[in-house]
C-alpha cells in the first residue's frame, strides 16, 4: 500500500506518475490486481519494469544497456505473485 499512497501524493503534486506493477507485491494476486484499479483512474500510468528500460533505449545506448543487464539479472530471482 506505501507505493499506492506514494503515487496519490506524486499525482496530486502534479507529477505524471509511470507505475511498474511487476515492481510490487500485494498478500494474493486479487490484491495486486484490484490495488492499481484507483491510481490508474486518478491518473497513473500502469507499466512494467522493461517499459521505461525500451523507452530508455533511445537516449544512450551504453546506458540502455547497464539498465536493461540490471532489469534483466533483478527478473531471474523476483517471483510473480
């Protein structure tokens, strides 16, 4: 619930909000998937982790890359919910 309450405050800052939803865990896979429903509607834009990394792609490529590894090694050892 803390990045649910994070992005709250981020949006209502006036900040555009990208949320990775693979980047966070929730009790059952019901939670995860009903706890984005709000944000979304108040203006989040739900994404993965990958996402931002392909968007990142056409800035520096060396730098793409050290993302994308550290993505990448971070999805052998995370587990879906």
């Amino acid at each position: 619930m803390c990045v649910l309450h994070t992005t709250f405050d981020l949006l209502a800052e006036g900040f555009q909000v990208f949320l990775p939803v693979d980047a966070s865990r929730a009790v059952t896979t019901l939670d995860h998937d009903i706890a984005f429903a709000p944000v979304e509607k108040a203006g989040a834009i739900l994404t993965t982790c990958n996402s931002p990394v392909r968007m990142g792609r056409r800035g520096e490529p060396s730098k793409f890359k050290q993302i994308s590894a550290l993505v990448q090694e971070r999805m052998k050892i995370v587990t879906p919910v």
